[in-house]
C-alpha cells in the first residue's frame, strides 16, 4: 500500500550508505528525483532534502518538488502540517535542523523511529551518504521542528 509511513522508512533505510557519488544513489534517488521534477541535480543542490522528497514521492505521498529545505518547510507551514520542535514527533515526519544558528533550515531527515524522546532520523548527505543520527528531540538545540507529510 503506497502512502503509508512505513513504505517510506522501509525505502530511506534500504538506501543506508549510499553516497551522493554513488551509482546506486544516482539509480534509486537522484535519478527518480531529476525525472518528477524535470530538473537536474547539481554540485550545488542541498542532497538532503532530495532524498527525503524522492522517498516520499517513490513511496506514493504527495509533497513538494523543492531541492531546499527552507522551501520545503515552508511548504509544510502553507499545508498547516508543520509542528513545533516542542511537539512530539511521529514515525515518518520529515525533520529539520539549523546546524548555523541563524532560525532558518539547513539540513532534513526522515523520522524513522520514536522511542521515548529519542528519535532515528535518516538524512541524505550526513557524512556524504545516507545514514542515521540519533537525538533527544527535547534537548537537541539544532531541531527547528517537523513536517507531517500527507500519508495515507
């Protein structure tokens, strides 16, 4: 069933390890990516926020076109499916950070698991591949909060 949460996390972890250089990568994220947007990716555009949108583009949920992270969570906000980092998160919502401390996005994740205030997110482009990060969402001063993608 296309549109559910888990048919994301299951695709983001199979692509575990892959690197933005990476044929796999190219074949199972970047390619789709660069055929639903009708644009091509560059040295220059945010991976991150790439593999999260062609997660859930593949996994059959509706979202936003953008290569940016500002964009996309502003693109949440315009849905009203943003949450504040206050609020606890769910499997499946898209994460994002201000590693510069500037109150604007920087990087984004997949939420894959809650257990507690401990989250797995997976994100595209930490340390040049797809991996995990583990974080106390209550404490974790880069969070700036949640997406909720339009599952079914």
């Amino acid at each position: 069933m296309a549109g559910k949460a888990a048919d994301a996390v299951k695709l983001i972890r199979s692509w575990n390890g892959y690197s933005e250089t990476n044929k796999k990568a190219d074949k199972y994220i970047i390619k789709p990516w660069d055929k639903w947007t009708g644009r091509k990716l560059t040295s220059k555009t945010p991976w991150c926020q790439i593999t999260v949108s062609s997660c859930l583009h593949q996994s059959g949920v509706t979202t936003t076109k953008t290569a940016g992270c500002l964009q996309a969570m502003n693109y949440y906000k315009s849905k009203k499916r943003w949450k504040k980092k206050t609020s606890k998160p769910s499997v499946g919502y898209q994460c994002f950070y201000d590693f510069k401390g500037k109150g604007k996005p920087t990087h984004t994740g997949l939420v894959t698991a809650v257990s507690g205030s401990t989250v797995t997110v997976y994100e595209g482009n930490k340390s040049n591949k797809v991996g995990a990060r583990k974080f106390n969402y209550k404490t974790y001063k880069y969070l700036l909060g949640w997406g909720s993608p339009a599952y079914k």
